[in-house]
C-alpha cells in the first residue's frame, strides 16, 4: 500500500491493480486473511479518487469468488479479474451475473470461437486479450469488434514492458471500445531494462503511444547482440 502511495505522487497513476487469493488457488489465499486485509489497505492508501483493480488469477470457484466480489464491492473496486478457473467460462458468468462489480478475462483465450462464446454467454464484462497469446493485432482487433458489438470494454493484458505493450498502446489507439486503463507492469523485469532505445515510461499518470515508423519504438543493438534465436528450416 505504501508503495502504491509513492507511485502516485512520483508518476501520478490513477489507477492500481493487486493480486487476491493464489493462481489457480482452489479457494486458497496466499495466507490467511490477506485478501482481506490488503483490499481495504490499499484503498485506504490512495483513496477514492483513485480506481483500485483486483485480479483473481483463476482462484476461486463461484460461491467464494461471488463472497470476495461483494468485499470488493465494499471497498469500490473497478473490476474483478479472472475469478474464476478461465477455462470454467460457466463459473465466471454466474459471478458476473451475481455481482456488480464488472467481471473482466480473457488473457488465458487464444481462440476466436472460444472468445464468441465467452461473449455471447456474458461470462465476462470487460475483455482482456494479450496480443501476444492471441496471435497478433489482427485477431485481437476481430476480439475488440465483439466486445464493441456487445457493448463491452476492451483493456487487454500486457504483463511487462516489453513488446507486448507497444502492441498494447497501438492497439488502444485504435478501437473505439478502449477501456479506461493500459496495463502497465511496475515491476523490476531485468530482461527487458535495456529494450529499447527511448523506453516506456509513465509521466502523469500517462503512456504515449510511440511515434514513428512501425511500432515508433528502436530495439537497441546490444539487446539484439546478446539474445539467442531459434531458425526453423521446414
């Protein structure tokens, strides 16, 4: 929570996403009481004028995940990420029926009928897909044009400052549906520290989405010098 707090102050976000229960957990928490305790914290800690956003990692069957929804309904959270098994798309829609709090998921989904499904069925309120795990921009643009057709927000999964949030900020520029947020890792990632030329950065609460030819970004020589490739031949 106290580092959240610093990290409004030095780069001016708005909007924080933190971790309940254990992936793939069977109902179990990291510890007892944790999700608990740290929800109320963290909130305490930026405010209310600030969105706080809770992943579920796939933890919890529905009646738990229906239990913790309603705390984090208490402590006015914006979404409810993945509360559910992802693959359990029946569990996940009876938790968004049940609560207010929008249900948001997808990152785990790489196929096209399998995202109509989760969409049609509203297991889900906000999509989530990862460029990457998906398969490139054009899929995900097919994913963000089903949401968009049923009124729903699109804020896709980008886990580290990698190339997978340049794809991210490109795509957001261009859907109409575009949720409020990009994610944006606040974690130290020693493989991609030296990526690119100009890195990604935060000012006020904002990313710029690169300009310039292609993606707008420059890997640096010495990132490529000092990583390995695989050449298939078939």
């Amino acid at each position: 929570a106290a580092r959240l707090s610093k990290l409004m102050d030095s780069h001016g976000y708005t909007a924080f996403k933190i971790r309940a229960g254990t992936t793939c957990g069977h109902n179990q928490d990291a510890w007892r009481g944790r999700t608990e305790t740290l929800v109320p914290t963290v909130r305490k800690a930026i405010g209310n004028d600030a969105t706080l956003l809770v992943d579920g990692n796939s933890c919890y069957t529905p009646d738990k995940a229906i239990e913790v929804g309603r705390m984090l309904e208490d402590n006015n959270v914006g979404h409810f990420e993945e509360p559910c098994p992802y693959w359990e798309l029946e569990w996940t829609a009876e938790v968004a029926a049940a609560l207010d709090v929008p249900v948001a998921g997808g990152e785990q989904d790489n196929d096209l009928a399998q995202w109509r499904r989760m969409i049609a069925m509203n297991a889900v309120d906000i999509v989530q897909p990862d460029v990457c795990y998906l398969g490139g921009i054009t899929r995900s643009l097919r994913v963000a044009q089903m949401a968009e057709e049923a009124n729903k927000l699109c804020v896709p999964h980008s886990a580290n400052r990698s190339m997978v949030t340049v794809f991210t900020l490109h795509l957001l520029g261009a859907i109409p549906n575009a949720g409020p947020h990009l994610e944006f890792s606040i974690e130290p990632s020693r493989w991609t520290a030296n990526l690119l030329t100009e890195p990604l950065e935060a000012e006020n609460g904002h990313v710029q989405i690169p300009k310039g030819p292609g993606w707008g970004v420059e890997i640096t020589p010495a990132y490529l010098e000092n990583t390995t490739r695989d050449v298939s031949e078939k």
